[in-house]
C-alpha cells in the first residue's frame, strides 16, 4: 500500500523523465488494483471506497503526459489566492 | 508586463531553456502546448501565416477557478449563513516552473459573488473568452526593451481546478452521472445494496464486483474523450429539435450546454483540463485512506481485509506525529497536527507530507 509513497514524490518532482513516468503508470496502475483488492474486495457492499478520486489517480499519468508535472498546474495556487480573498472580507 | 525588463527577462525563460527530449519539466512538455505550437494559428476558421508560439513574445496562460466559503468554522455557526464566492485567476505559463505559482505572478480575473453557487459558469466567463478573441489577432503593445511596437498574443490553452471547478468549465455533470469520469467514458456502478441512503452516487471500480469471472477493465482507461467526442455532443444538445429530443440526449451524456471554452480554436477539450492533484490525491484518497486504517469509513468493517489498525498504536501515531514537528524545519511544511485527535485540521500540505515523509516511519509496525 505504501506504494503511493513513491507515486506521490515522483509527482511532486519538477521534472519527470521518460523512465520515470513508464515506471509511474505502471506504479499507479499496480496500486490501483491492490487498493481494490484490499478495500473493495470485490464486494457490492465495500463498492463505495472506489470514488472519483481513486478514478482521477488512473488518469494521472496522462495528464502528465498532456499537461506536464502536476507541480505546475496544480490548485496550491487557487486555494491560496482564495485564502486571501477571505482575509480581505470584513465588515 | 513588456514595461518592466525584468518581468521580460523572466517571460524569456521558455524560449531558453532547453530540455532533453523526452523529459517533462513544464508545461511545454506536455502533449497539448506541444501540438499546438505545430499549428498554423486560426482566426475565425481562416488559418493564419504564422504558427502558435511563433514569436517569443507570445504568452500561454492557464485559467483556474475554485469556490470558497467565506465564513468559516465558528463564524459560519455564529452567522448561520452561507456566502460562496467564485475567485476566478489565471496563472502565466511562460514564467519558470517554480515562479508561476508564486503569488505575485498570479492575475485575479475577479470574484463572482454569492451567496449560492452560480449555475452557468461561462456567462460569467465571457468577458474574458472576448480577450481572448482579441487576444489571438494580437494586441499592438510597447516593448520596453525593444523600444518599439508589436503585436502581443496570447492563449489559454490549459484550464485547472478541483473536481466541482472542471465540472463547471465543461458543463458535465458529477458524481451522480452514469459517465462519472470527465476525461474517459467508463461507466459507474450505483450501489444498490441499499445500506446507505445516499445511494445515487456513481463509482467507478476497475473490476466489476459480484460478478462470476471478475475482469479488469483496463481497456477503459485507454477509451479517452476527445475533443472531437465532446464537439460531436454539444454539437447533439444544440439541434436537438424538441425539449424531450433534448432531455434524451442529456440522460445519455449528461452534458448540460456547451462549454465557452470549445469556441477557443486551439482549446482541446478533452486533454487540456486535467484532473485536481492536489484534492484528488492529497486530501479527498488521503481521506479516504486514514478513515479505512481507523476502521470509520462510511460504517465498513475490514470485511476478509486486515488493514484495520488498533487505537492504542493510533495514538502513538499521533503523538509520534505531534513530536516530529521540532525535528522539521519550517520550510518543507507547516506544524502537523495530531493526526488521531485533529485529524480534520489536516491541509493538503500536511497529509502529503506525512504520507510522503512520515508514513513509512510511523507505520512500520
């Protein structure tokens, strides 16, 4: 399980090479099924662990590929402007 | 910016920098700026002489959008109200990496007051879509260096922003459509044991669950949107000819209208909005994860799994955590807080750093 670990530095990382990013998807994709079968269990009742973001994590790879690391497209930048429209409000 | 030398020598780095094919150290790497530099630029459906990025004045921007509650915590409890605001920003992708995110580069296109959440994201956004018409003609600009005019053009060839913010950019709908995912078209399986009320959700498992001959769906993956696809639906929902024609066809794609962004001549729609790291992976599967090792995710039990871990070592987890902020210096992350008491007070920041840095320590048994 603690793969993850290793998917989420290589993510974090500024540049990823070509290596990097075939053994990230085979990573991603490897994890994606552990996590299935340790929490899901292919059961109908454990079938709300596996939620959107889960699904978002399969797709990480190609949106590497398409958009570059994460660390330059990510919502850090959003979240923190929106921390300052907060702190703007008063009355 | 071309009034301030030093904003030009930094607007400069991506002409600059050479990168090895291969790797992908920025956004220009990325398959979406790169294709669309082979381009022949496009006004109005008549192509152009020159191509995307041609000159090296020409400027990639990136669009995001989040919505943010204003009062929070207590306050929310004392004014028992709810006010939504809607910053919108966008962030210059020409900069280098590690400075486009920083806050003074960041350009605030305005907030779109609450107090509820709006419900049609690009009138709100059409403003901006006219710049950008203007934007690809070029707009005549003063170069402080050059001294002399040119013609200034930019793009937006990226959008970004969480779940909810994409939902919105492309006019789909959430989890509660039976094509959940936004960038594939894999199908959600309801849960329909019945235990939960909130039964209207839509997951998404790579292996069918109770089904004789489980079998993985890897296929799914490689079943992407494209741009055509969403082109071919908006394209659908504009002539349906009838309300009922109409409502046929949202139950079939859930698309709600067409998205301001597809009128963009270089906006791919299907790779140019990728899905939010930040929430998806640190805080909404972090979330996730924490809750299913201290055995409260949504009143489950481990079932046949043994990944339940007692309370007493969760303790010591959070006071290890707890302790461990005097060894880190301030700069790699704020304090940590505990993780078995405080578990809700975890930012984004605080759960990537402790499953990247503290997990493999605290939970090795």
């Amino acid at each position: 399980m603690l793969d993850l670990v290793e998917i989420m530095k290589t993510c974090t990382k500024f540049g990823i090479t070509h290596k990097e990013h075939a053994q990230l998807s085979e990573d991603v994709y490897e994890w994606c099924l552990a996590y299935e079968e340790y929490y899901s269990q292919y059961k109908p009742e454990q079938l709300c662990t596996m939620m959107v973001a889960l699904h978002e994590l399969d797709h990480l790879p190609d949106d590497i590929l398409n958009c570059g690391p994460p660390t330059a497209l990510w919502e850090f930048v959003t979240e923190r402007s929106m921390g300052e429209v907060v702190w703007s409000v008063t009355s | 910016m071309y009034k301030d030398p030093k904003m030009i020598k930094l607007l400069l780095y991506q002409v600059q920098c050479e990168v090895e094919p291969g790797d992908i150290e920025d956004v220009f790497d990325g398959k979406v700026i790169s294709n669309m530099m082979k381009k022949y630029l496009e006004i109005d459906g008549v192509p152009q002489e020159y191509k995307y990025g041609k000159l090296d004045t020409d400027i990639f921007i990136a669009f995001t959008c989040n919505g943010v509650s204003i009062h929070k915590g207590l306050r929310a409890q004392q004014s028992k109200t709810q006010y939504l605001c809607f910053p919108l920003e966008v962030i210059i992708l020409n900069l280098p990496p590690m400075v486009h995110t920083q806050n003074q580069y960041i350009f605030s296109l305005g907030v779109i007051p609450g107090p509820h959440k709006q419900k049609h994201l690009d009138s709100f956004c059409w403003p901006f879509y006219l710049e950008c018409r203007c934007g690809i003609q070029g707009i005549r600009t003063y170069h402080m260096i050059m001294c002399s005019f040119f013609p200034l053009h930019f793009f937006v060839p990226h959008g970004f922003g969480n779940l909810i913010a994409v939902i919105k950019m492309k006019s789909t709908c959430g989890v509660s459509a039976k094509k959940p995912c936004h960038q594939c078209h894999v199908e959600g399986i309801r849960d329909k044991t019945g235990i939960r009320q909130k039964a209207r959700t839509y997951y998404v498992p790579l292996t069918v669950p109770g089904e004789t001959g489980n079998w993985h769906e890897k296929g799914i993956l490689h079943n992407l949107r494209t741009h055509e696809d969403y082109l071919w639906m908006y394209y659908r929902l504009d002539t349906a000819k009838s309300e009922a024609d109409w409502k046929k066809i949202w139950q079939e794609t859930r698309i709600n209208q067409a998205s301001i962004w597809s009128l963009l001549p270089y906006f791919d729609m299907g790779q140019a909005i990728p899905g939010g790291y930040m929430h998806a992976v640190c805080i909404n599967l972090m979330r996730a994860l924490v809750t299913l090792w201290r055995g409260e995710f949504k009143g489950l039990d481990a079932g046949s799994g043994m990944y339940i871990i007692p309370l007493e070592m969760w303790e010591a987890i959070g006071e290890e955590t707890l302790d461990s902020n005097h060894w880190i210096p301030a700069a790699f992350v704020r304090s940590l807080p505990n993780i078995f008491t405080d578990f809700a007070n975890f930012t984004a920041e605080a759960s990537a750093f402790w499953m990247m840095y503290i997990t493999p320590h605290v939970l090795r048994g």
